[in-house]
C-alpha cells in the first residue's frame, strides 16, 4: 500500500480548532502516515505569527536586552491550543532549553525553527504519533546547502521502522550541528523531501485555498481554480510570482515522479489542484483551456538600443551581453529586430549601476539612439495546450487591442508553453483581466 507525506501551513494549525480540523483529515484516510507542519500562523489578520515573535526574541536577545514579553507571548499560544484541546502534555521543558539556548547563542535559524518544533511536538502528542526531530535527518553544508542525497538516506534509515510520524518542517541541522532553516516558506521543501524519501504515492500539501488559481484574485473576481498543472507549468507562473508553494519544494518531487495536490484544510472536500509531470495523461480532465494561468510582475525596466545595420554588425550582441555580465546583471528577456534591441531587466538590480551601464554600451557599440524605459511589467500567459492551439497570440492581441493597451514586447519560447508581455505597469491589472475573459470566461461559455 503507497503512503501519503501531508503538509499542513501555519494557518491550518493557527489554534486548537485547527488542529482538530487538521486531525480529521489526517485519520480520515490511513495513508496519511508522515505529517509536516508548519508553526502556528494568524488566527485574524492582525494577529502575529509565532516565527515572526520568535525573531523578535532572536533580534532582543542578541542585542543583550530581555526577550520575556515576546516569549510569554508564544507560551501563551502553545498553552492556550493544549488547554483548548484538553491535552495532558507540557512544554514547559521544551520552553525552558529554548530560552537558556537564546540567552546563550542567539541566533536567528534556532529562533525561528522553534516555531515548527514544538508545532511538531503538539500535533504528534494530539494525534498520538511519534515525533522526529527534523534536525536529525534535514542536512545541509556548512554553507547552508541542502545534501539531498545525505539527507533522504537519514530520512529513510529514521522512518524504517516507524508507522506513523511528525517531522517539523522548515528547519534542520549543519554538518557541524547548528540548526538551519529554509527560506521563507520551507515547510513546503521539508515535506517534499520526506515524500521523495519514503516513496510516497502522492504528497499533500495543506493550505487555506482550495488550489492554485488561474489568475490572482486581488485582480480578477473569483477565478477558476487550476485542475491540473504540470510542473513546467507551475515553475513558469511561479516565476512571476504566481504560487502557493514554495518553488524549492517542486525538485524533489518532481525527480521522483511523485504528484503534488494543493488541498484547503477548512474545505477538505474540495479536490484542490494536482501538480504532475510533463507526461501525465490529461484525456481524463473534466473541463480544458487553451491556457493553463496567468500571471505577472511589476518592477522591470528596459534598456532600449538602436543602431543602423547592427544585425550586420558581427558581436553586437555579445558586447552588451558583456556589459551587463561586467556589472553582475542577468537579463529577463531580449526580443530584437534588425536595427534595434531591448532587453528587459530587474529594476532594482539595474538602478544601481545604471548610469555605469549606458555609459559602457555607447563606449561598446556606439548606438544611435538609446534609453532606458522604466515602470514595465511582464506578463506570463502560460499552458501546455496553447503549442497545438491555432491564434492563441492572435487572441492576446485582440485582448489588448480592445483594452487600447500598448504591448511593448512580447516572447514566445520555443516549447510554445508560454507567452512573455510586457505591458507598463498600470496597465498589468486590466491585461490580466481581458486575457482571463478572452480565454477562461470565453470558452466556459462556449
């Protein structure tokens, strides 16, 4: 029988009676053996995350000043979702070496990973599983890199023999011993680790919607959640920041074909959003668009190059291409005609060294005209289906000509998988709004 790892965020274990939501699913099906959580998140929206009072700590403790107020607070949490859940257990233990260890060594990974540790102590007591600790089997490098490969053999020799357990996420130890944490988000790479390291038939990862949308709700009203996706897909719209998973959590999975479902703890009925690989069989989807998602950034600019003859000039390209590797800067995209080039880069990263920038390419290459265009925003129009779809591009152009929004650049890659826009950044809000009516709204009512 295939065993499910099951993810669970810090909103889905917030308070008691997410714990007791979270439980339910968990006994509800028998393969949900291995169990990830996150520490406790915001209860009401302006409540304070236990990782972010634990930095506090960090940030008073290493400056010598007393951290009390902010750690009563946390024991507070943990002591009222115990009481709450009529538990007889105590963290007192567990409250007592972590203070003696912040007055000691303060430091920020140890701080912030006790979020996830007693979280995982409490679900393992409630469920009655047993508890391992993440930092005896996550191990990075003494620079901070995950070991993959050292760290799934731990894992693997540590489960062996146990049939149900908790393993906190986001955090684990160095080759030296020290405790480390992911970035931001890191339970979700902690529960995809386990689940390429005991094989599992599917990993789980429970939030609080109920998959990944289509577009961002902030701009377009109630979008259609994403049935299906594959990987490639899901790196394309995260790239752009469209994502309910940490990106770093994709890798082991997807290396070990092994699917992921986006799932809503406080609406467990709803299928959520299966994450598969690029050769998954999809005859059987209930509904099908041209395209996947939409998704977009703001915050570019482009550097815009005119010369005549330059296609004819041997190593054009490749002087500029030079300039921006002199000056530590990687490019977004460079679409380019026979007089002209553009390429789009991260402002914040340009703005720096700017005028440095423009001052070696006319030294480089001499160009006729050239300018820097700031406030763009890119636009990822991506879908497995748009490549053997006839006017898919023809049909972003109408969007934006019906919205009288300029298109100043657009890419298409040569899987045909996406399709890059850079529009200027007032404007991104409506183009996400008519390419989702043009494909999404269009085709339901077809």
């Amino acid at each position: 029988m295939g065993n499910k790892v099951v993810k669970f965020g810090g909103s889905s274990l917030a308070d008691a009676n997410q714990f007791r939501k979270v439980a339910d699913i968990i006994k509800s099906d028998e393969k949900r053996v291995y169990v990830v959580p996150s520490a406790p998140g915001k209860r009401f929206s302006d409540d304070i995350k236990i990782t972010d009072m634990l930095y506090k700590c960090a940030e008073l403790a290493g400056s010598g000043m007393d951290f009390s107020e902010p750690f009563n607070a946390i024991k507070d949490r943990y002591n009222g979702i115990i009481s709450e859940l009529g538990m007889d257990v105590s963290l007192d233990s567990e409250f007592e070496a972590i203070a003696a260890e912040l007055k000691a060594r303060p430091s920020n990974d140890f701080a912030a990973s006790r979020g996830e540790f007693l979280n995982g102590k409490l679900l393992a007591a409630y469920l009655g599983y047993e508890f391992v600790d993440a930092a005896d089997v996550i191990i990075f490098d003494t620079n901070g890199m995950l070991l993959l490969d050292d760290t799934v053999a731990a894992v693997r020799a540590r489960l062996k023999d146990i049939k149900n357990a908790v393993i906190p996420g986001f955090y684990g130890r160095t080759t030296e011993g020290y405790v480390k944490t992911f970035s931001r988000g890191g339970s979700d790479v902690t529960g995809s680790i386990i689940a390429n390291a005991v094989k599992a038939e599917i990993y789980e990862n429970w939030t609080d919607v109920s998959g990944f949308l289509v577009a961002d709700p902030r701009i377009v009203e109630n979008p259609d959640v994403i049935e299906s996706i594959t990987y490639r897909e899901l790196r394309e719209l995260a790239y752009m920041g469209a994502s309910v998973l940490h990106e770093d959590a994709i890798f082991p999975v997807r290396s070990a074909g092994i699917p992921i479902n986006i799932r809503n703890t406080n609406r467990p009925s709803d299928p959520g959003t299966m994450i598969v690989s690029d050769d998954h069989d999809f005859s059987n989807e209930s509904h099908a668009h041209t395209i996947t998602g939409i998704a977009g950034r703001k915050g570019f600019s482009t550097i815009n190059i005119e010369k005549a003859m330059m296609n004819s000039e041997t190593g054009f390209g490749m002087k500029v291409l030079k300039v921006l590797y002199d000056n530590g800067l990687s490019f977004e995209h460079m679409p380019s005609g026979i007089d002209t080039m553009s390429i789009t880069l991260d402002s914040a990263k340009l703005d720096p060294v700017r005028d440095k920038v423009l001052a070696q390419i006319r030294k480089e290459v001499n160009p006729g005209h050239l300018e820097i265009e700031d406030g763009i925003a890119l636009l990822a129009v991506v879908g497995r289906r748009m490549k053997n779809t006839r006017g898919t591009v023809a049909r972003i152009f109408a969007a934006m000509a019906h919205a009288r929004i300029n298109v100043k650049m657009i890419d298409q890659g040569s899987s045909e998988l996406n399709v890059i826009i850079g529009v200027s950044e007032h404007d991104l809000p409506e183009a996400i709004r008519r390419i989702y009516d043009m494909f999404i709204n269009s085709e339901k009512n077809n």
